[in-house]
C-alpha cells in the first residue's frame, strides 16, 4: 500500500503562492512584462519557502515603480507572513494614500482585518476544516469573506475549497479556480480543482490520468500532487484499470516501494483474470452473481447449475442455488441448499441464511395453511417462526391475523401491540390493531391509535390511509353481517377513496357487487384496479378471482398468465389451474359434437391432474355434452391411478353413477362407502340421498315391470343412519314408498319428517305431490300455497317442481301463471323453456311450443338432455305430416250360408294433409266386396230369411242365387286436439247406401279426460246390417242399418292404474227394419305390469252392459240381422304386449271373457203385420223363442309394422274373435308411405290403416 504522508494537504505557504499568482494574473493589464516576470518570480522562490528571494524581487519591481499597488499588496503578504503586522499596515496606509480605488489596496485590507482581529475567526475555519465540519467552516467563511476572498496570499485558495466541500456552492467554488487556471496557467490551480472533483467523487481513472499530465507542468507543487495522486490510486480497484496508472505513478516516484510492490500484484491479478476471462466456471459464477444482482432467477439457475454439475459441491453454487430458492420462496429446498453449503464450507452466512429460509417458509406454510382455512395449523407454523425470531413484527403480525380469524381477538391485538413496540410504524400491525378495536366496539380507540401513529410518524400520513380504510372495511363487514350490503357497499367504496391501490379492498367490493347482482359494477371496480396497476401481481390475481366468480375462466386464465411463473403463490398456481380446466371445459361445452370437443375434455382431464374436484368438472361437462358415460369413465381412470381413493373421491365417483344411472356398478360400490365410518353430517346426509335415489330407481323399474311385491320390499330397504337426524330419514323413505305407489303411507312418512324438522319444502313439495296422485286435490292444493308463499323466487328449480305440482293437482291456470312469471325471470333458462314448451303444446299451441323447444336446444345446458327434446320436438312436427295409408282387410265369417255367413274384402285407402300443427284433414275412398255365400236351395233351410217364412213353397226360386254385393265408402273429415268430424257416404253401390258422420269433442279437466260424440254410423256385423239385402221372393231390399246417438267417454288415473268409463244411446235404423234404441255402458281399469327398455305389458278387465229394446238380431224381413239381445253382460280380462325395437313395432292383445244375454220372443216379421198374418196362415208360427244364455269366449289380436324405409312402413294385423256362434277372422294388410319432407318419429305401436266403415 502507499504510505500516508504528513504533508497530505496543501501547505499555508503553497496556498500563499498561488494566491500571489492569482493576484499577478489580476493586475497583469496595470503591469508591464517586466513587471510581471518580477512577480512570477518572487511566486516561485515563495513556493520554495524562500521567502527572502522573494522580496529581492518584490523590490526590484518597487525600484521600478515604488508606488505599484500589485508590488506593495505582495509586500504587505509577505510582512503579514512573516507576522509583521505594522509593516503590512504602513504598506496599507501608503496603498490608501495612492490607490485608493484599486483592488490590491482592498484584498491588503482585507488580509490585515483577517491576520489581524479576525485572525481567532480565521482560525476557527481552519480547525472545522480539518475536523471535517465543512458545512460549518463555509459559514464561516463566509463571513470572514462576505465579498469573496482577496485575490492577493493564498486564502483564495482556501476559500474554494472549504466552500466547495459543500454541493450547493461546489461547482461554483470548482468554476473560479478553473476561470484562475485558465487566466495564470497555474498548474497548482488545476491541482486544487482536482482535489474538489475527487472530493465530489469524480472517477478515479480520469482523475489519474489528470495528474500523470499534471506532472509535467512547470512549477506544480510536487509534494501536493504527490500525496493527492497517491490518494487517487487508493480508490482504483481494478486490477486493469490499476496496472497503467501505477505504471505511470512508479516512474515518477522509483523510490516508493508500496506503490512497486502494488504494482506487481496488480500485474499479477490482471494475468489471473485473464486466465479466468477463459474458464466457462468463472463465467458461471459471474453470470450468476450478475443475474441475482438484477433478480433474473432463472438465469441465474442455469448459470449456477452450470457451476454445480462441475462441482457438485461448491458452497458458493449450492448458496447461491439457495438464494435463488429462497427468492422463489421455494424455502425447504433453500433450507437444504444452505445446510449443503454450510458442509461444503462452514460459514456463518449459510448458517444464517438457512434460519432465514426456515424463518420464512414457516411463515409462508402459515399463510397457506390459513388461506386453506386450516387455521389451527396456521396458528402453530406461525408460533414456530415467533420462536425462532422471538419479536420479529411479520411473524407477530401473521399468527395476529390468524387469532383474529380464531376469534381469539384479545391474543391477536396483544400480538398487534408487540408488533408495534417492535417496530412502531408497522403497516400490517397498526391495520391489524385498528381492525381488532373496530371489531370488539372500539371504533374511537382505533381513529386515536391512527391519529397518534400519523403524528409520530408525519413522513408516513400516507400509508395510515390503509388502516383507515381497513376500519371502514369492517365496519362494513358489521352491515354485511347484519344483511345491509346497501351500506356495507357505501363504507367500501369509500375506503377504496382512501386506498385505491389496495387490491384485495376491490377484491371485497366487487364481491359485494356480485353478491348484490351487479356483475358489470363488480368487474369495473377489478378493471380500474388493473388501469391503475398493470403490474400489480395481486391486483391481478384479485381480479382473476372475481373473473373466476363470474365463470369467466378465460378472462382469469388471461390475467393469472400476466403473473411471472415465479411470483406465483400456491393459491395463484391452483387457481390457475382451475381456470385452465375449466375454461377448456367451457370451450368444449360450445362445441358442436364432435373430435375437437373431446379432445380439449381430454386435454382439460390431463392438466386436472388427480384433482377431483377439478376432475368433476371435465366429468361434468360430459354429462351436459350428453355423454354420460365419458363422465363416469373420468372417475373411473382416476381410480386406476389412485388406489385406494378417498372417501371423498369414492363418494363423488358414486354421485356420478348415480346420475349416470348407471343402477348395477352403484349398487356394487354403495355397501362400501355405507360401511365406511366418519363421515361428515354433510356426507351422510348426501350418501343418504344418494342411496334413495338409487332406490327409488330399482322401485319405479319394478313396479313397471309389474312386480309389486319387489317393489315394496325395495320401498322397506334399510336407509343409511350415520349422523342423519329422524327428519331426513322419513323422507327418504317417504319418496321410496311414493316411488312404489303407497302413497298413502308416503303421506304419513312426509307429515312425520314436517312434525320432527319442521317446514321443508322439499317435504312439503312431496307432500303435494303425494296427496295429488291420491285425488286428494284440496290438501294438495294447500301445499301448494304454502310453497307459492315461501319458496325463494330466483330458485329455478324449486319453482319448476312447484308448476309441476299445480300441473299434477290439477290446476292448469296457477300452472300456466307461474310459467309466465318464470319465462320473464329467467328467459333462457332451459328447463323453464322446456315447461313452457310442454305447457303450450298441452293447450294445443303447437307453434310457441316449438319456438321454445328449438330456443332450448340452443342453451348449452340443454346437451344432456338433447335427445329427448328433439324427441319432444319431433313429435310436434310430426303434427305436420302429410301421409297416404292403404290396406287390404279379409274377411271371414263362417255361418248359415247366404244368410249370416260373410267373406269378402276391404281396401281402404286415405291421404292425411296436415292443418299446421292443429290436424289433419284426411279423405277415405275405401272399396268393399261383401258376400254372404249361396242361399238354401230348400225352402226350409232358408225359412228365417227375408220374406221366405210368408209365401207359399212353390214362390222360393229353384235357384235363390248367392247375396254379394261391391261398393265403396266415402268420407272427409278432420281430426285435430279436441275436435273430431267427418261426412261420408257407405255402401256406395249397394242396396243400401247410408250417409254417414259425426263428431266429437275432447278435452280434460282436473284429472280426468273426456270425450263426446254425436254420430251415425254404419253396423258392419253381417251383409245385411252392412250393405241390405233383396228379398229372393219378392227382390224388396231391406237392411243396412245405421246408428244415431251420443256417446260419452270418461278416463283418468287411479295411482298405477288407468280406468274408464263409457256410454252410448242410439237409435238403429234400417231400410225395411224396425227401429231399435241401444245402451251401452262400459267401465274398464289395466295397468301396465312390465316395462323394458322395448316393450310393455299391460292386463286389465273390462264389464260391458248393453240393452236393446227389441230383438232383431234375425235375418227376417224387418230384422237387421245385428246381434242385439234385450240384455247383455260380460267379463273380459285382457292382456297385450307391445314394443318396439329398432324398425319393428308390434302388438300382441288376447282376452278371455265371460258373458250372460237374455232375449225376448219377436215376430218374424216386425214391420209388416200382413206377412206375420201370412206367415200364420200357411200354419207356421213365425216367432222367435226369447231365453238366456251364458258363454265363454276368448280372442286374439297381432299386429307388427316394419319401417322399411324413412317414408314407406309396411304392416299386418290379425283379428280373431271365438265364442259358441261367433268365430269372424280379419286379416289386414297395409302400407304407409310419408310424403316429403318426412317429420314423424317413429311410434312405438302398429298404426294399421282404419276403415271408413269402422269410425
């Protein structure tokens, strides 16, 4: 090193000097050259300490000029020198007598008040000066030197330098000694100008470079220069940057060895940082401290990786790598590098360097401990880091904060306090104690604890904002509490006045917003934030938090990407991944079907990871996309990774089979998760729901499928107890005896679960909807009422099973109203479109219920449920269909040949042309050929037909020939929702042609549906009935009969069961047939007792009773040849089977049956007294014997239909009827074909065409 010298600072005599220089160059214009050469002169010897060379000079310019100003002012310097006071005043006096005016005569002056009274004061600057009180020294100067300093002697000099330590008047004080520079060339000025840039931190390399020029000048002060280059080379730190220069320095001084030794190890360094320029470690290390100086971590990773995969075990690549852990707060990894470190070389740092990343991540464990609502952990990781930094305020503050959410106030505000002796301006402790004191009532208090904190500490009013507003945030949190969000609102939005740049304030506030239904007011306050912070790493992740509430996972994701990977927290990075999942879940909901779709689930499951609240989500999606098995399947390869999964897990994997009714893998994963102990309430109470539901399912399939008995015994299985109380346990089991239709029982189960958990409305709901299926319409209706008053409105779904109830009571008009309220609360909901779809089409207005079908399909909500309401749709539009149907019908019935036996066919043929959605117009031009086989030959045989009985024998043709007859049957008419009519004309060629119609109105009311009718219609039973006859003796036609009356159909459900009743009277009426009157009456009850996912069987029973007034079952003249007995009754019990299975509908029907008739005798010939005379003449008795009659009969019906293609369907139906004397056999077969464009859905029973003469 270079020794310090005493002479270190300029010296009086070289201050003295140079302001004689300053002094020569002043006066340089009143002076001739040799004048001027005299003082230079008598300067140098000065500056040499001779001061008696100096005045031989002084005197010489004085014996030139013995009255020069500028040669007497340096004489009466040099007396001040060398302490002659009175010379330098007699100098003054003579310098007042014959210069009055000129400057040198006022600097002597001021040179002899300053070495004179003021010499105590000059002193004093000087002592400061060295002391290094400069700002003090300068004061003083200042007043020494109110007009600046003389230019004659040396305090000049020191004038600038003491006034140019101070930065406010240094760069004057630097100016005047380079303006003196420049005007004497005075090296030593320059030199003093250096030393002031030196002190003012001027570089040293340039300042180096100074004074090796400096040291060439003639009449530099070599000591001085000597001492400030040394001082120069001192804060030269690079070694190559210190070579050149201390090159420079030796060669001027040979003799200082510190500086030769320096100099070698200087050579020395640079050669080694040359050699390390070269070495890819070195560089590493470089690189590394570099890249951590400027927080690049990532660089700074991989340069120290670079360093550790050479030397895996070098502290400083291993404390480094820890650093850069420590500043990802990645701080049990850091910990580790530390302690690694601290092996590979035991230093102190790594020592305290690892207990400040166990310091920190205790903290930051607490903080996500406590931000995961794990408070009691949080407490404890807390207390661990207060141990280990006993008053340390952060971790004062963080367990604080946890006992404030503990509710354990008075230990938080004692933390606060300890906090604030720790460090009085504590933002995070004066917030948190405010806070406290607001909460516990103690609003005043915590404004005084503000107050006193913003006068103690004035330089941070600011930053106290905060804690104000906190105090006006819980004030809010007290409104919120007591349900006035209106005001809550009002104290946040001026606490955010206060703190605008407080995200999570905004984050509070936009909840409010949304919590009071103000989306875009929520979103804007985020947005502002954001405006006013771009950067903001927590203003973004506020944000992406409110987005997230307001499922815009897109928009959060975008936010949570603005957030550098390694300023994530724990809570961004879920969050983060919770948006990515579900906005790839959104975005596949959007899709069409299709692979794109599946593959982004795909994608989304993956990034899930094994997440499974995250996987619900992606499984979720499938159900809504209408896949549900591909939800389930999502669960199902979780459980392949993680066996054995949670309970949790296994109950949400349960929940999904469930909705994917998928009944027989349910079944085999419930007695597990039943058997499994500690359950939460919240779970038992869901498993419980859980197994009803898929009870329930088993019950409705086997009360469907007819098996009663099972039915019941799966309505009594046991139920999941847990920690359930009584009320929901009456419930479950009420809706699984509902689901078995004990309804009554049921009933009693929902008035227990509302004695034991009081009002419920889902009790009450099912309740309702119990006592409507019994026809219980009253009580039903008043828990209807009830739920109208006390169901939330904005509930959806409540309110859609609450129209339900009203639809099942029923009471159309409270169902319609409510439809009407919910389409204007909620317009695109799709489950109220559908209801208001479904109401429409109930009320027959077709054309608003496809609007609402077609708008739900375009909700995504409406994808899992897509097929069946384009099923609904489709059914709709089939309204529209134009068809034409044609058949061939063979009859056959065998009998007395020529008189009650009937073969022959039928062709019927219709076109159907749609009226909109409200029917169909249709037109039937059928074609009949009747023939009821050869007549007797013998008389005898034919006796009971026509007008055989009255004539004589010999009147009888030989050949009576064969009763046949082709005509055809025409009609148009109208079939629509509720009303029927038609117009036509039968037998169109036969002996008989009858016009024919009717109509009818349909319709329902409550729980019942009705139908009327007035018609005339044809009797097809025989050929004479159907088309008349001609009489062989006389070929007088009589016959074909028709009935007019009113009939009357009434039908509703009686729980399972369906029942009906039926009437009808008429008038029958032949040409040439006595008048007739016919009561029906008709009461039937079935049920369906097998349902399977194609078919369905249904038996039932039946009770007909008929009553003719007479009998004219014959085939006399006068009879109409259709079985009417005065009295009839049977019994039939009918069983049918229909379904369908792809393409192919069918129906099987066959019934068994049991009847009793009774008859009165009738005249052969009831309309002609004259031929019953006639008939009695020729000695006959020509009546007919009354009795009764009791019979079994049995019959059969088939019919199968195949869709061949999607216009043309192809059928067949068979009809077989047996009893003691009746046995007709009917064979048809038909075709339909759909005219374009095809809108009907397939049906799920044969449709074989219907004959005109069959309506």
């Amino acid at each position: 090193m270079i020794q310090h010298r005493p002479w270190a600072r300029p010296s009086a005599l070289l201050l003295a000097l140079a302001g004689c220089l300053a002094h020569a160059s002043a006066v340089g214009s009143s002076v001739d050259a040799a004048q001027a050469e005299l003082l230079r002169n008598a300067q140098m010897w000065a500056s040499k300490g001779r001061m008696d060379l100096a005045r031989q000079n002084i005197d010489k310019l004085l014996a030139i000029d013995p009255d020069a100003p500028e040669g007497l002012a340096a004489l009466g310097d040099i007396a001040l020198r060398e302490n002659n006071a009175a010379q330098a005043r007699r100098i003054l006096e003579r310098l007042r007598a014959r210069h009055p005016q000129h400057s040198a005569t006022a600097d002597l002056a001021t040179l002899v008040r300053v070495y004179g009274p003021d010499q105590e004061k000059l002193a004093r600057m000087r002592l400061m000066a060295r002391a290094g009180r400069k700002a003090e020294a300068a004061e003083v100067a200042r007043e020494l030197f109110p007009d600046g300093p003389p230019t004659v002697g040396g305090l000049g000099l020191e004038y600038y330098q003491i006034v140019g330590s101070n930065p406010r008047t240094g760069t004057q004080a630097s100016a005047e000694l380079a303006r003196l520079y420049r005007q004497t060339g005075d090296p030593n000025y320059r030199l003093a100008q250096i030393e002031l840039q030196m002190a003012r931190g001027a570089p040293a390399p340039g300042i180096a470079r100074e004074l090796e020029s400096l040291a060439e000048a003639p009449g530099v002060n070599l000591q001085s220069l000597r001492d400030l280059w040394h001082r120069v080379l001192e804060r030269l730190d690079s070694p190559a940057a210190l070579v050149p220069r201390l090159q420079a320095y030796v060669r001027r001084y040979p003799d200082d060895a510190a500086a030769t030794e320096r100099l070698a190890a200087a050579r020395k360094a640079v050669a080694r940082q040359e050699q390390l320029a070269h070495d890819p470690i070195h560089q590493a290390r470089i690189a590394a401290r570099k890249a951590l100086d400027g927080a690049e971590l990532e660089q700074a990773e991989q340069a120290l990786q670079t360093i550790l995969a050479q030397h895996p075990h070098d502290a400083e690549g291993l404390g480094g790598l820890g650093l850069v852990r420590l500043r990802q707060q990645r701080h049990a990894q850091a910990q580790e590098l530390f302690e690694q470190a601290y092996r590979a070389s035991p230093q102190k740092k790594w020592q305290d360097l690892q207990a400040t990343a166990r310091f920190n991540g205790l903290l930051q464990q607490a903080d996500a401990a406590a931000q995961g609502n794990r408070l009691d952990e949080a407490a404890d990781l807390a207390a661990q880091a207060l141990a280990l930094r006993p008053n340390h305020d952060d971790a004062l503050v963080t367990l604080a904060g946890i006992k404030v959410r503990q509710d354990d106030l008075p230990r938080a505000q004692a933390l606060y306090e300890q906090a604030l002796q720790a460090t009085p301006a504590h933002q995070g402790a004066l917030r948190g104690l405010a806070s406290v004191l607001t909460r516990t009532g103690r609003t005043g208090e915590a404004l005084a604890l503000l107050e006193r904190a913003e006068r103690e500490h004035p330089g941070q009013v600011r930053q106290f904002a905060g804690a104000r507003a906190d105090i006006l945030s819980s004030q809010a949190e007290a409104r919120l509490a007591a349900q006035q969000p209106g005001v809550a609102l009002r104290l946040l939005e001026s606490a955010l006045q206060l703190t605008p740049e407080d995200p999570w304030l905004r984050h509070r506030l936009a909840r409010v917003y949304l919590q009071l239904d103000q989306r875009r007011e929520a979103l804007d306050v985020m947005d502002e934030g954001i405006a006013a912070a771009p950067g903001d790493t927590d203003m973004r992740y506020a944000r992406a938090l409110i987005r997230s509430a307001t499922n815009d996972d897109t928009g959060a994701l975008a936010d949570l990407e603005h957030i550098s990977p390694e300023l994530r927290s724990d809570s961004m990075r879920a969050l983060l991944r919770s948006a990515t999942v579900y906005s790839a879940a959104a975005r596949a909901l959007a899709m069409p079907s299709g692979a794109q779709a599946d593959a982004l689930l795909a994608q989304a499951e993956r990034q899930a990871g094994d997440d499974a609240d995250l996987l619900f989500a992606v499984a979720n999606t499938w159900f809504k996309r209408g896949q549900p098995a591909q939800g389930v399947a999502v669960f199902d390869r979780l459980a392949q990774r993680v066996s054995p999964l949670p309970p949790a897990v296994r109950l949400e994997h349960a929940a999904l089979l469930g909705r994917a009714q998928d009944d027989p893998r349910l079944g085999a994963l419930l007695p597990g998760l039943l058997a499994t102990p500690g359950w939460t309430p919240a779970q038992d109470a869901r498993l419980l729901t859980l197994q009803t539901d898929h009870l329930e399912r088993l019950t409705e399939a086997a009360l469907a499928a007819g098996d009663a008995g099972q039915a019941r015994r799966l309505a009594q299985s046991p139920l999941h107890e847990g920690s359930v109380p009584p009320g929901p346990q009456a419930y479950a089991r009420a809706r699984l005896l509902a689901a078995a239709g004990a309804y009554p029982a049921a009933t009693d189960y929902l008035r227990e679960a509302l004695q034991t958990q009081g009002d419920s409305p889902d009790v009450r709901m099912a309740l309702g909807n119990a006592l409507a299926r019994q026809g219980l319409g009253a009580p039903a209706r008043e828990q209807a009422l009830w739920l109208t008053d006390h169901l939330p409105e904005d509930d959806t779904s409540q309110q859609l099973a609450l129209l339900r109830l009203w639809q099942r009571i029923p009471a159309m008009d409270e169902a319609r109203a409510l439809a009407q309220r919910l389409r204007r609360r909620a317009p695109d909901d799709t489950d109220v479109l559908l209801h208001a779809a479904r109401l429409e089409r109930a009320d027959s207005r077709y054309t608003q219920a496809v609007a609402y079908f077609q708008q739900a399909l375009s909700q995504p909500a409406a994808q899992e449920n897509r097929a069946k309401i384009e099923q609904e749709l489709h059914a709709i539009e089939a309204r529209r269909q134009a068809w034409v149907e044609f058949g061939h019908e063979r009859l056959q019935k065998s009998s007395t040949s020529g008189i009650s036996t009937l073969r022959g066919w039928e062709r019927p043929a219709v076109a159907w042309m749609p009226r909109g959605y409200d029917g169909h117009y249709f037109l039937h031009v059928d074609q009949i050929h009747l023939d009821a086989g050869p007549l007797p030959s013998a008389r005898s045989d034919a006796i009971t037909y026509g007008q055989v009985g009255a004539w004589p024998e010999s009147t009888y043709p030989a050949a009576p020939g064969a009763p046949k007859d082709s005509g055809a049957n025409i009609g148009f008419g109208y079939r629509g929702d509720g009303i029927e009519w038609d117009v036509g004309a039968t037998g169109v060629g036969f002996p008989v042609t009858n016009l024919v119609g009717g109509i009818a109105q349909s319709g329902s009311r409550d729980r019942y549906s009705y139908k009327l009718e007035l018609s005339r219609r044809p009797l097809t039973g025989s050929l004479l009935a159907y088309a008349g006859a001609r009489d062989p003796i006389t070929g007088q036609v009589w016959g074909g009969v028709v009935a007019t009356g009113v009939s009357g159909r009434i039908s509703t459900d009686l729980g399972p069961y369906s029942a009906s009743l039926s009437g009808s009277y008429a008038l029958l009426q032949g040409r040439n047939v006595r008048d007739n009157t016919r009561l029906q009456l008709r009461g039937a009850v079935d049920r369906d007792v097998l349902r399977t996912p194609h078919s369905t069987v249904n038996v039932g029973a039946a009770l007909a009773l008929w009553s003719y007034a007479r009998d004219l079952s014959e085939f006399s003249w006068g009879h109409g040849g259709y079985y009417s007995p005065r009295r009839y009754a049977s019994l039939s019990l009918p069983v049918e089977w229909s379904g369908r299975k792809g393409a192919l509908t069918w129906l099987l029907r066959g019934a068994v049956s049991v009847s009793h008739s009774s008859s009165q005798a009738s005249d052969y010939y009831p309309t002609s007294p004259a031929l019953q005379a006639q008939a009695q003449a020729l000695g006959r008795a020509p009546f007919y014997a009354g009795g009764q009659s009791s019979g079994f009969g049995r019959s059969l019906r088939g019919a199968v239909e195949y869709q061949a293609t999607r216009q043309w369907a192809l059928g067949a139906q068979l009809d077989l009827d047996r009893s003691a004397y009746y046995a007709p056999t009917t064979l048809l077969l038909y075709a339909r074909i759909l005219l374009d464009p095809v809108r009907a859905p397939l049906q799920d029973r044969p449709r074989p065409v219907q004959p005109y003469s069959s309506f």
